[in-house]
C-alpha cells in the first residue's frame, strides 16, 4: 500500500506544476496569485487527507533532497551577477541583507535561545529570508537538521510569509510610500503584470522540440560537472563538513559557470531549475502535517519566524528611508529575498510599477545566492552563545 501511494503522490508531485501553470495563464486572479503559492497550498491539502500519506515520508524526503542540487546550479547558471546594472537596487540589496541579519540575530536572543538547536533554525530562517525556501532546505542538509523541525519551519514560514504577503497588498505598500521617497512616475494606473512573464508564453510549451532537448542534455551535464567538482572537493574535507561543503561547492561553482559564454547561451536553464522548484514546492509542502503542530509548545518558533519577516521589513524601511531608497523598491527588496523571486511580479502588480520587476528578481537572485554561506556563519557564530 506504501508503495502504492507514493508512486500516485510521485506522479502528482511530478504532473502537477503543469496544471497549476495552465491555469495561471488562463485565469487572471490565480496568474496573480503565482504557481509556488497555489502548489504550496496544494501540497498542504494533500499532506492532511487521510490514507494518501501513508508510507510515503521516504519517498517525499527523497524527491526534496534530489530537487535542491539539481536546482541551484540550474537557477544560478541564468544569473548575471553585473552590480552595475543594479545601480539604486545594489544599496538596497545591501540594506535588506542587513535587516535580515539584525532580525535573525537579535531574534535568537530573544526567541531562539528557547529552542533546541536555537543557533541551526536561526540559520535556516537566515538562508530562507534572503532567498526562499530552496536556501532553507540547502541549509538543513548542510547542519544535518532533523526533517521534523524542517517540516515545522516550513508550515509556519508559509503561514506567517502568506499573512506578510496579505498585509504588504493591502496596506503595506501604501504604508511604505508615506515613510519612503516615492516616484510617481513609474506608476501605471492600468498595468496588469503577470505573476512570470514566462507564464503568458508558456516556456515549457515546446519541451520535446530540438530547442528544448538540444539545451536539456548540456544544462544536465553542466549541473553534474558541478555536482562531482563539489564532491571532489568534499574529499579533501573532514567527513563531518561533507554537506556543507557539498552545498556550498555547487552555489560557487554554479556561480563561476554563470560567467562562461556557454553556459549563459543555455536560456532554457532557468526555466527548468523553477520546474524542478515547482515540484520540491508541493513535495515538500506535502509533509507539513497539522497534526504535529502543537501552538502552545512552539510558540517561541512562530514568534520567531513573526519577529524575523516583519522585524527586517522595518528594519529595511528605516535603512531605506534613511539612505533615501525608493519606497517601491524596499518593499520589493524585501518580497524577494523573503519570498524568492517568483513572487517579485505579483507586488509589482500591486504596485501597479512594472519597473520593479527587473531589480526585484535580480536582487532575490543575489539573495539566493548569498543565502547559503550567510546561514551557514550565522550557525557558527551563534553556536557560540
């Protein structure tokens, strides 16, 4: 039965990204909404239905594990790291890793210090928020962090991140344009941005054409040639620093194959590394179960999580408001490195500010990148306290 379920939870953690980005096009409100968000939910509908679950844990792990190094190297290839380009958005940048780090450090001392291996989740929540779940999984692997306390930082990290997301839409984006400087003249009172423009062309319409499996076969070679350079690399490493290394050494050499013409010729790339994320999204989504959740032991991890998103968001606007950055541009700062990149163009639909979405997702593809290295020495900086 085991067996059973989880070759049918495969099949749908596998097929599911298809429908979803289907339905994004063709209905405004969920295009909006965006496809992480809706297979997030998705997941978390199935992880709680009866009997489905059964057996299937093995089989969740291993898709979620198998997801994060093909996908980094992926999703790194297609950046162009240029600081140039980012002109105001560098500062900003800047300013939101700040805040992230003040919010995570000051945090630990007042919620995390109450929570078992306190320094390893402040370190996981530091990769998520600046650059989304894929940091934080990359993390957990690195610090040998049991899944369950994984599972439980990833349900209360979409739960507070959804109710982040709420308040930005509805009042924050407003709030922001009285503290902030604000230019005007980038608003288009008509604008309708899709949550990815990828989703209006369908980039995975032609996946069987030559354009498509001729770029396929070199973005997987490419991605092994790093794998097995981080590995060769682990060799020289003491066994106990295996994963760390590992990670580590697929972010940097994916980094440094970003710069080699042939690598930034494989444009597909991207868009497979968010289809493999698509699936980690509602696998991993799929393992947080409502009933292992008990509020009142864990309030110290929720408060946690409440102090870090909203305390970098004003932490962020004070820095912001000082060193005079736009205020569109804070708040998507912000929902990039807390959220990833994926969810830059549904504020910038808010904002009604298509100008935004370039920076946005830029900034979140730097976030990403830094994400592993700054939760791997906040974990060794607070493992001292």
């Amino acid at each position: 039965m085991a067996s059973i379920n989880s070759i049918i939870l495969l099949i749908v953690f596998l097929l599911a990204p298809i429908g979803v980005l289907w339905l994004c096009r063709k209905v405004k409100f969920l295009g909006k909404v965006g496809p992480i968000l809706i297979l997030y939910i998705i997941g978390f509908i199935i992880g709680n239905l009866p009997f489905i679950n059964q057996g299937t844990m093995p089989m969740k792990d291993l898709v979620t594990t198998i997801m994060i190094p093909l996908a980094i190297p992926m999703l790194l290839f297609s950046c162009s790291f240029n600081f140039s380009v980012l002109k105001d958005s560098g500062k900003a940048l800047i300013l939101g890793l700040i805040a992230a780090i003040i919010a995570v450090v000051s945090g630990y001392f007042i919620f995390g210090v109450n929570i078992p291996d306190g320094h390893k989740v402040a370190a996981l929540l530091m990769g998520c928020e600046t650059g989304g779940t894929i940091n934080m999984a990359s993390l957990q692997q690195m610090l040998d962090v049991p899944n369950e306390t994984y599972i439980l930082l990833n349900t209360y990290d979409m739960i507070v991140c959804f109710i982040y997301l709420l308040f930005l839409m509805s009042f924050g984006i407003r709030w922001s344009r009285k503290i902030m400087p604000f230019n005007k003249a980038n608003i288009d009172a008509n604008a309708v941005i899709e949550v990815e423009d990828e989703n209006a062309n369908n980039p995975y319409k032609g996946f069987f054409t030559k354009a498509w499996m001729g770029q396929i076969w070199k973005i997987f070679l490419a991605v092994i040639v790093c794998i097995a350079l981080s590995y060769l690399l682990t060799l020289i490493c003491p066994k106990s620093w295996f994963m760390p290394i590992f990670i580590l050494g697929i972010t940097t050499f994916a980094i440094i194959s970003s710069f080699f013409k042939p690598i930034k010729k494989l444009d597909k790339s991207y868009d497979a590394g968010m289809y493999l994320i698509y699936i980690f999204s509602i696998a991993m989504a799929s393992m947080a179960d409502l009933r292992n959740i008990n509020l009142t032991e864990e309030l110290n991890v929720m408060g946690y999580l409440f102090f870090i998103v909203f305390g970098s968001l004003l932490i962020l606007w004070l820095l912001c408001a000082i060193f005079k950055v736009d205020a569109d541009l804070s708040v998507i700062t912000s929902v990039s490195l807390v959220n990833s990149p994926p969810f830059v163009p549904m504020i910038a639909s808010a904002q009604k500010n298509k100008s935004m979405l370039v920076p946005g997702i830029t900034v979140g593809l730097i976030g990403f990148a830094v994400g592993n290295y700054l939760g791997f020495i906040i974990a060794q900086f607070l493992s001292n306290f």
